[in-house]
C-alpha cells in the first residue's frame, strides 16, 4: 500500500500507520461491502432496512446509486472485488 499521508501531517509512529489499523481498516471494508451488497436491486441500490434487507416495497434510489458507482471507481475499493458494480449480484 502507498503511504499518501505526510509524514508531516501524520508522525511516522501513529498508530494509523500500524499495520494491525490497517489490516481492520480492511477488515472493516469488506464487512461493510458484504453487508451494502444487499442494496443492489434492478435499476440500481435501494436502503437496506434495519435488518440489513431491502424492504419488500424498496425502489433504487439515485443518491445510493450515484454512491456506489463513485466508490466502485475509488482506488482503494478497487482492492475490493466486491466494490466493483459488476460483481454484485441481485
């Protein structure tokens, strides 16, 4: 991984350039993925209900559909195949 953070910003000893952050910053990533690929649905992602499912009446929604198509294009979702729209199924 890169190091975009400055050592002027950010000491080299902070624990957010620990690899154990990093290795559940990750971690987290993916479970966070898992749980939004709920979302996908014909036309788009709709919100998940507080059960992580899509309710029975859910249409796609824009914003949620704009989200996802921004961060599957984000490089550091790239690292999750997951984050790529194409990969997530309905």
């Amino acid at each position: 991984m890169n190091d975009l953070l400055s050592p002027m910003l950010l000491p080299e000893t902070s624990w957010v350039r620990r690899a154990a952050h990093r290795h559940w910053l990750a971690a987290q990533g993916r479970r966070l993925l898992r749980f939004a690929q709920a979302s996908r649905m014909e036309g788009g992602f709709g919100a998940l209900g507080r059960d992580g499912k899509l309710p029975a009446n859910a249409e796609a929604d824009g914003i949620l559909t704009a989200r996802w198509c921004i961060l599957s294009q984000w490089p550091p979702c790239k690292a999750f195949p997951a984050a790529c729209p194409s990969s997530i199924t309905a």
